[in-house]
C-alpha cells in the first residue's frame, strides 16, 4: 500500500440510503443525524470530509458485486422482495422496500473507505451499522447484510492481512459464520471480539480472540486485545466501533478506548476501516459518543486537537 500522508482530513462515507428505509430505530436513522452535525460544526468539518459512495467510480457496482459473492441467494431474493417474510425479517427490524438498497449504498461506503486506505490513508470511516449479526444466510440482531466481514474478505482476497477488531457490546457471531462459510478468505483475518454482552456468542477459530468483560476488567481487556493486534501486523484493521457499550461503561471510557485503539493502530504503522457499529438511546447521549469515535481517528492525523478531545466529556 501506499505510503501515509502527513496530513489529511478523515474521510466519512454517508449517503441519505443509508437511512432511507421507514424504519424508526437508531441503526437505520443515526447515520443521517452524525452526518449533519459534522457538516453543521466547523471544528467537525475541519478534520474530516463527508463523502458519498455513490459519487465514487464504480463504487455501486463493486458492492452489489460483493453482496452477490457472499450473500446467500435466497436471503438477498428476501431482502429485495421481503418475502418469505420471515427470512426478510429476520434482522428484527422488519421488512422495507428501501432496504436492499440501504445495503447496496451501506457496503459501497465501507468499501470506498477500504479504497482510501489503501490509497494511502490511515483511516476512513463509513456511517454503517447493524453488520455483525449477520450471517450469510439471514439477519439478526437489527443486522440485515454483514459488510463489515464482506469487506474484509474483499480485502483479504487482495491479499491484504486483515483484522477485524469488533469492540461492540455484544458478540459478532455473524462475522464468525463468515469466516467459518469462507475458509480459504478468511486465512487471512483474525477477529478479535471484546464483548460486554453474551447475545450472539460463539466459539471463535483457535487463532481468534473473543471475551467477555466488565466495567472494571474492560481496559485492560482492550490492552490484551491490541497486543494481539500488533502481533497479526495486519495491512488493515477493519473496527467495528460499537458505542453501545455505554451504559456497561462511561462515556469518558468509551472515548479512552477509542483513542487508545487510534493510537495502537498508528502506532504499529497500519490502517484502519471504521464503521459504526451499536449505539442505543436518545441522540444527546449516542451521537456525541460516536463522534468521539471519528474524532479519535482524525486525532491521527490532527494532533493539535487531543488535548481538548480528552478534556471533552463526550
């Protein structure tokens, strides 16, 4: 890949599918609102970018390429139809005429953001989520298609060196089935998986990382879990940015993660795909801990800002 650049500003891929269908739960809606508050703060705006996935060539037709490769017929025929209805709805959300093409623009944003880093970039960030739960087969967990672990095939199939650091409350059996379901791909990939919930746990491959955690024991879990990181020397690390660890933790822990993650990354001279991931309650208490994730990213490449960035209660 091609050498980091001194300075440059966090690109953050969003476009309006990703909220589009008229489902009223944060997974589908956050995207819309942390897309605006960036645009809307000029201290946002000065150090990271939006994008739109769509503008970027071939973009589109790179991710419906992806999900026909790694989606299982039958379920992607659901998703577009919503029948049967119970395999259209198995992500717990419901069935929406907008959904397929919520997917489609979704993985077209993780994987422009994979485009960027090998580019060049330390890291880019795509305002997706519910991934994880997903299987190749169905939904789960208000996680209808897996871009999070169809990115990180795409990735290893370039022959790239893959984690994917999933520090979601909960579990990522979905990405798991994935790896299980792509074998020859996923030689390539460790998942390491810092968990504060048991929903969707697994018994991971023996060269994996999967723990559950508290409050107390949950930086130091972090700290193992880098280390294993560093270990893998991966080309990329795939982060599944969960903030829905708040309330198992502090907001003012959720952020300490999250610059220690950017810093670990950084510091072991790899790079880094970021998406969303859980995020549960009212926009005052979510939006500003997942902007605290961007924010901790373009820390990278914006050093000025860290001291004011720790001092946030956000």
């Amino acid at each position: 890949m091609k050498q980091i650049p001194p300075s440059t500003k966090l690109p953050v891929y969003v476009n309006d599918r990703y909220s589009r269908p008229d489902i009223n739960f944060e997974t589908i809606k956050k995207a819309a609102t942390i897309a605006k508050a960036i645009k809307a703060d000029p201290d946002l705006a000065a150090v990271m970018t939006i994008r739109d996935p769509q503008e970027q060539k071939d973009a589109i037709n790179e991710a419906v390429a992806a999900i026909l490769e790694f989606v299982d017929p039958a379920y992607l025929d659901a998703i577009r139809t919503g029948e049967p209805s119970g395999l259209a709805e198995s992500n717990g959300l419901g069935w929406d005429p907008a959904l397929y093409d919520m997917v489609v623009h979704s993985t077209a944003g993780i994987l422009s953001a994979l485009r960027d880093i090998e580019d060049g970039q330390f890291a880019a960030a795509s305002l997706s989520s519910g991934l994880h739960h997903a299987s190749p087969t169905r939904g789960s967990g208000y996680c209808t298609v897996n871009s999070l672990a169809i990115a990180a095939l795409i990735a290893a199939s370039k022959g790239l060196r893959v984690v994917i650091l999933d520090l979601d409350a909960h579990c990522g059996g979905g990405t798991n089935a994935y790896l299980e379901a792509f074998p020859e791909l996923s030689a390539r990939i460790t998942h390491i998986d810092v968990s504060v919930s048991s929903f969707d746990r697994y018994t991971p491959r023996t060269e994996d990382m999967f723990e559950l955690t508290n409050e107390d024991e949950y930086m130091l879990t972090i700290d193992r879990a880098l280390k294993k990181v560093a270990l893998t020397k991966p080309d990329v690390v795939f982060y599944n940015a969960g903030v829905d660890i708040w309330p198992h933790v502090s907001p003012q822990t959720v952020l300490q993660r999250d610059l220690t993650v950017a810093e670990a990354i950084r510091d072991i001279d790899s790079r880094c795909v970021i998406v969303m991931a859980g995020g549960y309650g009212d926009d005052g208490q979510i939006i500003p801990l997942h902007l605290g994730t961007l924010k901790a990213f373009a820390i990278g490449t914006q050093k000025d800002i860290r001291r004011g960035l720790e001092a946030s209660p956000h």
